[in-house]
C-alpha cells in the first residue's frame, strides 16, 4: 500500500472517530469525556498528514538541512 493512501485511511479513520461522541452527546444526551476521542482522532489524523504528505515534508527537511 502506498504511503498517500494509509495516509488517506489514517486521516478517515481519525475523523471518525467523533462519529460516536457525537451520538453519545448529541443523540442520547450524554456526556461523554472528551479525551478518548481526541487521543484516538489526533492518533489517526497526525501520522496521516505525515505519510499522505511525506514527499513535502522530506524536501522541506532537505531544504532546511543544506542552509
């Protein structure tokens, strides 16, 4: 699998991870804690911008490396 694409999976999976929060919250009118869901969320989104963007973010880091 390429790098963009588990990117891709990784970001998905991350933002839907505030599909149950929302139902817990919104839907049944609890209220549910908020930090599993953000550990869960930025645990997907943050290596998925990292691997669907690898290809910037390697050449930024030979840019900066060379100055």
């Amino acid at each position: 699998m390429r790098k963009e694409t588990l990117g891709t999976w990784l970001i998905f999976v991350g933002v839907l991870a505030w599909v149950p929060y929302a139902i817990l919250k919104w839907m049944m009118g609890l209220h549910p804690p908020v930090l599993p869901f953000l550990a869960v969320h930025l645990s997907g989104v943050i290596p998925g911008f990292i691997l669907k963007r690898y290809t910037l973010l390697a050449g930024i880091m030979r840019k900066l490396k060379t100055q």
